[in-house]
C-alpha cells in the first residue's frame, strides 16, 4: 500500500487541503485526498502542523553553494543543485549569462551531461543576445546579435547525441527581440521547442508584441533589466502584461521588487506568474567577492551587485535568493494567498519548461514533496520519493 503523508496542509493547485494527506508509491504520488487519511497503508507518517507543497522548480538560476553554473562542470553543477535543494528546489534549470560563443558552447556540453542524467531539468541561455542598454550583470562586449548559426551551435551543443537541438537540454533563451534578427530568432527558438523569453530589453511595446505574436512565451525577471511601463509607451512590461499566453517570472526578494509590485503582477497575470530565484553563487553561501560569468561582483547584506563600477552602487547582478525564501516573502511581506505563491514556486515553471512529471501534488507525478513548519521554513525535502538528508 505504500506510504502516506499526513499533514494540517496539503497544498494543490486548486486549493489548500486542510487536513490533507498524498499517498506515495515508490517514486510516484498515487492519490491525494482531504481529511483523515485511510486505512491500510504499510507505512504512515503524521507530519503534524505542517504544510505539505509540491517540490519547488526553479527555471533561472545560476548558481549557490558557493559554485556556478557557468562554471560548466560537473562539480559545481552538483554543489549548486545540492545548495537549492536542501531549500526545496527538487528540479532546476541551469542558467548561463553571456560569455564568448566558445565558453558558452562548452558550458551547455558540459552542463547536458547532467541534464541527461537528472541532476538538472535542462538549461537556459541568458544572453548573449541581449540589450547593451539594459545589460545589467552581462558583460557588454561580449553582447551580439543573434544570427541562426550562432543560434543553432548553441542549442546543437545541448544535444550532443544527435547534434541537433530540437528538445535538447536548452530549453529556455532570453533575448531582446529589438536587436537586428531577434524576432526571427524567436521564430528560431519556437520551432525547435525551445522556449523563447524577453529580457534584458528595450523593445518597444509592438516589438514586443511582434515576438510574442512569433512564439515568445516568457517575460524574464518582468519589470527588471527592461524599458520601464509607460503611460504613453508601455513597453516589453505592458505587453506581457496583457499578453494572456505569455508568462511572467518575478524575483520576490524585496531588491528587485517592491511587495506591491508583486500583488500587482498576480492581480494582472492569474496563474501565469512564475517565481525564480536569479541566484547566484552566494545564494546559501556567504557576503564576499564572488564572479557571475566573467564579471566580478560584490555581495554585501546578502544584495549581489556587480564591482569595480566607480562611484555609486553597482547593477544587481542576479540574487542570493532561495526558493523558499521566495515563497515567505511573497506570502508574508506581499500577503499573497498561499495557494497562488506555490502555484507560481512549482506548477507553474513546471508548465513553462514542459516538465509534466513534476511541479504538483497530483496522482502520476513525481513524489517531489517539501515539508513546511508553521514559519514556511524547510523541515524536510523529498525527490522522487526519497527523503534528502
């Protein structure tokens, strides 16, 4: 009969059970159900006044732990995806910022190998097509034009086997649609099942609208390296914003976004938010001197921005957020409903990347599961049915 978890909370993607239990067979969740769990299990486990959510899936982030992904081995791949998961995050995707075309077609080689093995759920290229005016943390020389060669080497190097890379181990590219071919690129990416996110831009609203019209389905990090929304122009925001496909990630670490930006951002995109952390290797680590790809970056009080940008502070270059920080802080500070904070941690990024085995507390998925004390801090983590730690 397997086992059962009980809990005060089940969380699903339509409600919040109260109590609730979910019923695991081996790596699989066979049944989840309100009330008194039934009878006859071989093994039975009351987690008490605790709140039972899917395992969390992180679709940007860039390192933790100390390591990067842009490392591109398998070493710090490993210390990274062991840093989030210990907060939650059972699947995740491997983001990369700019870099040479070289260094970038050796890191996605390297980081397929995981890909295939199951350490990550695929990886995302974060540049190197993207806006010199809204950089951010990128490194501005190395900033280009997508051409369709250039396109297809990198997404080729994910798929080492076939050379090809239509459902590969790239599942996610950011761009700025305005650069010269962008747009086409987006029609690029979505035909070889990739999928094609805005960022890092300073397209106008019908640009953007001309590259979700092309198959553009995300927003990466919204209102964030991008042209604000204006009354009169309301750019890449607004048109994602009014786009009823596409989705929205949102870094919910009280830097990037005030708390009302976030209920406004939910209120807007119904089901189509997505929280990611954007971390990288300071996040469950220390403040000190870390690098984000090529580019040196200080963290201190836990902000990561880039150094050695003279007078001022310098860009945020990404977060040293943690997945379940994200969620506290969207329910806490945001006073988001619970229900809609994990959908947008889990099912939500899960759909985005066509990852249908995860992301959700349903019969047939995976038995990804975190265990939540009455604070929404981490007690225990399981993935594919065994507990970590």
């Amino acid at each position: 009969m397997g086992t059962i978890l009980s809990a005060a909370r089940v969380v699903t993607p339509a409600r919040v059970l109260a109590p609730g239990w979910v019923h695991l067979e081996g790596d699989r969740v066979v049944a989840v159900g309100e009330g008194q769990p039934p009878c006859g299990a071989r093994d039975a486990l009351d987690l008490g006044d605790a709140t039972l959510v899917p395992g969390f899936v992180d679709m940007h982030v860039h390192g933790g732990g100390g390591a990067s992904f842009d490392a591109g081995t398998a070493d710090a791949g490993a210390v990274v995806a062991a840093a989030h998961l210990a907060h939650g995050s059972t699947s995740m995707v491997a983001s990369l910022v700019t870099d040479t075309h070289e260094r970038m077609v050796c890191a996605v080689r390297e980081l397929s190998l995981l890909v295939r093995d199951g350490l990550l759920a695929g990886v995302h290229l974060e540049g190197p097509w993207l806006s010199p005016d809204r950089s951010g943390a990128h490194q501005p020389g190395s900033l280009v034009e997508p051409r369709p060669a250039a396109v297809e080497s990198l997404l080729a190097a994910g798929d080492p086997s076939t050379g090809s890379g239509r459902r590969g181990a790239v599942r996610m590219v950011t761009l700025a649609p305005e650069l010269p071919g962008g747009v086409d690129a987006v029609r690029q990416l979505a035909a070889s099942g990739v999928v094609a996110a805005i960022g890092h831009t300073d397209a106008t609203y019908d640009v953007a609208r001309a590259a979700l019209d092309a198959g553009a389905t995300v927003g990466t990090h919204l209102f964030n390296a991008m042209r604000p929304l204006h009354h009169r122009e309301p750019g890449p925001v607004g048109a994602l914003l009014e786009s009823a496909a596409a989705d929205v990630e949102l870094i919910a670490d009280g830097v990037h976004l005030h708390p009302a930006v976030l209920r406004t951002a939910f209120a807007a995109k119904p089901g189509r938010c997505v929280l990611v952390t954007d971390a990288m290797a300071a996040a469950g680590a220390e403040d000190g001197d870390y690098r984000l790809g090529p580019m040196a970056i200080e963290v201190r009080g836990g902000v990561a921005r880039l150094a050695d940008t003279g007078p001022g502070l310098g860009a945020i270059a990404g977060s040293t957020l943690t997945m379940d920080a994200a969620v506290r802080f969207a329910v806490r500070e945001a006073g988001l409903p619970l229900v809609d904070v994990v959908h947008a941690a889990s099912t939500a990024p899960a759909r985005v990347l066509g990852l249908h085995d995860v992301g959700a507390l349903e019969a047939g998925r995976r038995a990804d599961l975190v265990v939540l004390d009455e604070d929404l801090e981490v007690s225990r983590v399981m993935r594919a049915g065994a507990w970590i730690g």
